[in-house]
C-alpha cells in the first residue's frame, strides 16, 4: 500500500511539472530535503524549492490581480495550492514511513 501511495505521489507530481532529481541509493538527504523510496532506487525532493515555487505563483497571481487578469490570477494560485498539498502528502508520506 505504502508503495503503491508513493509511486502515486511521485507519478502525480512529475505530471504536474514538479522537478526531481534522482539521486542513487547510498547520497545523504540534505537538510529541508524528503526522500522517499521508488522501486530500487531514491527520489529527493527539495521542499524549501517547493516552496518558493508556491511563494513566486502566489506572488504572481496578486500581480495578475492588480494587472486586471482575474482568470490568469485564478490559474498560478491554482499551481500554488497545488504545489502546498503536494509539500503537504511529501511531509505526511515521510512521517509515515
């Protein structure tokens, strides 16, 4: 089941445009980094680059705002909320491994 969850997260983020960098096995997390486990191998993923994605959307959506651009504002904090939940199930799956 764990497994299957985070292929599915993996799966849904890369569709998404979230960018990963795989590294091998053996390679240390950094801090403000999650890893998670897939199938042989490890994903890490930066969730301090994850949040400043959502901080740069939220921040050009309060542009589109102001630009008079309501459904283009509606789109980047779409991406935002997006991107918070996915930190959110990364920080959850971690926690439950």
């Amino acid at each position: 089941m764990l497994r299957r969850i985070s292929t599915i997260a993996v799966t849904a983020a890369m569709t998404g445009g979230v960018l990963f960098a795989a590294l091998p096995a053996h390679a240390a997390t950094a801090t403000g980094q999650q890893a998670m486990a897939a199938r042989g191998g490890g994903i890490t993923v930066n969730i301090e680059e994850l949040r400043k994605q959502s901080a740069e959307l939220k921040a050009k959506a309060k542009k589109l705002d102001r630009m008079g651009e309501p459904e283009a504002a509606k789109r980047a904090r779409a991406q935002a909320a997006a991107i918070d939940r996915r930190i959110q199930q990364l920080i959850d799956a971690e926690n439950n491994m």
